[in-house]
C-alpha cells in the first residue's frame, strides 16, 4: 500500500501528515500510517493464515492494480477464490456494485460458516 502514498511521502514525513487524493478522494495520511504499514509483514501474515479467504477485485480499479490481488490470491493456501467486481472502483461508490458484492461475500462466507456450525466441540 504505501506505493499509493510514494509521491507524497515527503511532505507527509516533514510535515506529519498531508492531504492525499486515492480512488478520488482527497484524504489526510498521517505518518503514523506509513510507520504501521512499513512495520507489517502482510505477505507472511496472508501465506500463515492457513483460513479461507476471498480476493475481490475490479479490472477497472485504478487505484489498486491487479498485482496486488493476485500477489495476495498467490500467497494464500486453500481454501481461496478470486472474484473479478467488474465495473466496480476501488472504493465500491456504486449501490449497485457494492449490494453484488454483498450477495457473493455472503454466498461465498456461507459455505464456510455452515460448515464451522456443523463441526463436533
């Protein structure tokens, strides 16, 4: 994540914080951000999950590319799915999109859920 924040990073180290614009939307990062991502090792916390996850993301987000989601489907064991949100951005602004999402997060976490409830204590 902290690519996002690349050009901006100066002015939020000297200054502590600074307005950044992601998925169209300007935001106030503080550096307390870029220390907690920096301190994070996401590839060996996604690859130790050893739990099922799903991976969403749209061919037309333009503020997280693709790499990122297959990184993070590439590093997961099973089980895992990738869903493709065509038409959706990165920050899910359209209705529409984000009660589709809802619908498959909730069919996909079903399957899961049922069969935690059905194991023995």
């Amino acid at each position: 994540m902290l690519h996002l924040f690349e050009d901006d990073m100066p002015a939020i180290r000297e200054q502590g914080s600074a307005q950044v614009e992601l998925g169209g939307r300007s935001l106030q990062i503080r550096e307390q951000l870029l220390n907690d991502l920096s301190a994070h090792d996401l590839s060996g916390c996604i690859s130790g999950l050893h739990l099922p996850l799903l991976v969403m993301h749209s061919p037309t987000d333009t503020t997280v590319g693709i790499d990122n989601a297959s990184e993070i489907f590439s590093l997961a064991k099973h089980p895992r799915n990738f869903i493709s949100l065509e038409g959706s951005d990165h920050l899910m602004v359209d209705k529409a999109q984000t009660s589709r999402a809802a619908d498959i997060i909730a069919a996909w976490a079903g399957v899961y859920l049922s069969a935690a409830g059905n194991k023995p204590n």
